[in-house]
C-alpha cells in the first residue's frame, strides 16, 4: 500500500529512489512506492544526477564524437605528412581540435531514467556518465535553498539602474503603482518586493523620496446644511435606482477652489467609466460660469453631448442648484438629468474626489488660480489622464478615451498623450509652461 507523499522530498525518500533505480525500476513504480507524482521523480533525478564525466583510462584511445562514423576531416594536428583521417589517429585526439565535436550521449541519458544507475555497461562505456547519489541529492538541494534566500537576485548595476530611475521619475510626481506598469520588464523585482527592500534598507534610496509616503492631514467635517430646493427625483437614492448601465455611465461634475480671495475656479468632469477626467477654467465660480462651460462642451461635442454627459452626479454647492439651465440647451432642448449627493457626503462621488488627489498634485491648497489659463488646464488634462492606473489594468484613462469619444473631442479641449517618462505631476509643470 503506497503512502500519500506531502510536502518535499527527504533524504529518506532520496535513498529509496537510489537503490531503486539500480534495480533498474520505472519512474512509475519509484512514484508509487514514495506516493508523490512521476513527474517529481523524473524532475528531482535530473535536477540532482551528478556528472561523472568519461572514463579516463579509456579517453585517449576512444573517439566518442556523434560523427565519427562519417567523419572525413583530415590535418588537424601540425603534422603536415599525416594523410589519415583524424578521427582513426591514436597520436592526437580530434575531439580537442575539431570546431566540429559533438558529445556523442546515451540514450539512457538522454531520456529516462536520465542515469547510468544500474546499467550493465557502465564499467567499459566510453560515453559521458551520470549517477544519482542520495547523499549529493540531498546536499544540492538544501544549497539550493539556501542561496535562494540570500541577497537579491539581480546584478549591483541592475539594482543601481532600477534605483536611479525610480529616484528620477519619483522627482517628476509618479508614484511607485505608475512607476512599475511601465518599467516593470525593466527592474530585477517586483514592486513589492521593492517596497520591502526599501523598508529593509537595502536601496540607496529613502522613503520621503516617494510621493505617496507622507501622511494627509485629517479632513475637517463638513458643516451639514439644509436643502436649499426641491431635490424630488433629484436626490441620491433616485440616482441608485437607475439601470446599471446608466450608472456606470454617469459623469461626476465638481469645483476645485484656488485662495479665498481667487475668482477663478476649477470645474470639474470625471467620465467614471473610463477614469477620465476633463478640467475646465471657471472665470468665475458662480452657476452661471458652470452653465456657460457646459454650453461649451456641448458645442463642441458635435451632438454627442447626450451620449458623453447625460448623467451628472454633483454635490449640493452653490454652482450645481440650477438644475433647469444644467439639464437643458439653449434652444430649451433637454441634453441631460443632474442629481445630488446627500448633504456632507463627498463619497458618493469618491471616483471624482480621489481624482483631484492628482490634480491637487500639481495644483497644491493654498495655490492661487489668477494666473491660470486655458492652456494650463490642457496640460494638467494631458498628464493626469496619461496617468497609468492599476484599476485599469496597468493602462492610463487617455487610452479608453482616445477610443470611445467623438473624433475631434480630445483635440477641442487641448488634451494629449504624454509618454510615460514624460508624466510629471508636480507644479513644475506649470512652471515649465511658462518658460
């Protein structure tokens, strides 16, 4: 009755699969015997055989080459007046000289049992012999275990590359996650295991050089106010009750404020199905301005308008209220349905607010948005959807966009592909605009 193998093989088991492949038994049957899989057994015979090499007291006078039956080369020693074929002489072995050698090997080598363990002609075969020792077995083994958890499996100049390139891109705003889905056929280890070598110290490198190490200041709460219209069929929960379709499709609409004293403003689309995010100067951060900006989009959606924008998400400010003019064109037309979030609560639309997190990056609180032009906001556009994203599979937003939108639309609002070493979000992007 064969026993149930778990976990590795042992030097018990390795002794057992010695003696029984001099008694010339099949991988089958040795498999049966330890209870493991044939296929660990034909695996740990190769991996642990040991080479022993040709007979030496037989490699001078044998010719053990693959072609020495029909070999014809002639003159590969200096002896000039020699005319016999080199692979009859017994003076000068060809094997040394000739460019053509090829090792001459067994077939019981070769295929299974992979071993000469037990062979009748090992004692006069003048072909290369491999023997399965438990003992060499079991030492092979464990100093390959050994050196497996040893150091870092990649050259110093490989880890040094990794480093200096991580430092380089870490200076340009990317994170670790951005990093890694577009080098990662580039470095010697995973972005884990890069997390954890940092820890342990290993990289010249510290963590206040990665974006995303410093903590965020504890969010104040927000003051609850009380609805100022009438949200009937506008509120939340109405938004839960659609299709899932048309919530997936939904766009969340918000504002990014500049200094107290700014009358410019940010307005914000996030397009969730697909991560994008569309960021629009506001002269002013009134409804009005909203309104005007969404005219705007309409018209150079080409009549695609309903199909990009036909549900906005917004919270409750002061610029979202007037949902008559958001919901309808200026010939009166209906081109979209708006709803609300509940009161004090920015997670209902967190896909939108995480966004900011990387427009923020660029445009940091208490940074004034006097001087910002429209320029400006294509080129934050341009970075922060060419950003990769893990969500996404490893691809950045503009690379759904690009495909999903109306041809023309990318290029009406200014927004462009940027490579992924070229990716910066940190103000020295705006600064190196206005150079």
């Amino acid at each position: 009755m064969t026993r149930t193998k778990t976990g590795q093989l042992d030097f018990e088991d390795r002794c057992i699969i010695a003696r029984m492949l001099s008694e010339r038994q099949s991988f089958s049957t040795i498999a049966s015997t330890i209870g493991v899989a044939r296929s660990t057994i034909s695996r740990e015979v190769v991996r642990n055989r040991t080479r022993d090499g040709i007979k030496i007291t037989v490699y001078k006078r044998i010719n053990n080459c693959a072609y020495q039956k029909d070999c014809l080369i002639r003159h590969l020693c200096s002896d000039k007046h020699c005319n016999r074929l080199c692979r009859m002489c017994r003076d000068c072995s060809c094997m040394r000289h000739c460019s053509h050698y090829r090792e001459m090997c067994c077939d019981q080598t070769t295929g299974s049992p992979y071993v000469c363990n037990g062979c009748k002609c090992r004692q006069r075969c003048t072909l290369c012999r491999y023997t399965y020792r438990a003992k060499e077995a079991q030492l092979a083994t464990e100093s390959r275990a050994s050196s497996a958890r040893c150091g870092i499996d990649a050259s110093q100049k490989d880890i040094e590359t990794m480093v200096k390139t991580v430092k380089m891109l870490s200076k340009q705003g990317q994170s670790i996650e951005h990093i890694w889905n577009t080098h990662s056929d580039e470095f010697p280890v995973s972005r884990r295991t890069f997390y954890r070598h940092l820890a342990e110290r290993r990289y010249d490198m510290t963590d206040l050089e990665l974006v995303r190490k410093c903590r965020y200041r504890p969010r104040k709460k927000a003051v609850i106010r009380a609805d100022q219209i009438d949200f009937s069929a506008r509120r939340y929960r109405d938004w839960e009750a659609l299709g899932q379709e048309a919530r997936t499709s939904t766009v969340q609409i918000d504002c990014i404020e500049g200094l107290r004293a700014d009358t410019k403003a940010i307005l914000t689309l996030h397009l969730v199905r697909y991560h994008f995010q569309i960021p629009i100067l506001l002269a002013k951060h009134t409804s009005e301005y909203v309104i005007k900006a969404l005219d705007w989009l309409e018209q150079i959606s080409d009549g695609h308008f309903k199909e990009i924008f036909g549900i906005l998400l917004a919270d409750r400010g002061a610029e979202f209220l007037n949902h008559q003019k958001i919901e309808h064109s200026r010939d009166r037309k209906k081109r979209c349905s708006v709803y609300y979030c509940d009161p004090a609560r920015a997670d209902q639309k967190g896909a939108c607010e995480k966004n900011h997190v990387e427009i923020r990056r660029i445009v940091p609180k208490k940074t004034s948005f006097e001087k910002l032009t429209a320029a400006d906001m294509a080129d934050i556009a341009s970075h922060v959807n060419s950003y990769t994203r893990k969500s996404l599979g490893g691809k950045a937003p503009i690379d759904l966009a690009t495909c999903v939108l109306p041809e023309g639309f990318l290029d009406e609002l200014g927004i462009r592909r940027i490579t992924p070493d070229e990716v910066n979000l940190t103000p020295d992007l705006l600064k190196r605009s206005e150079r």
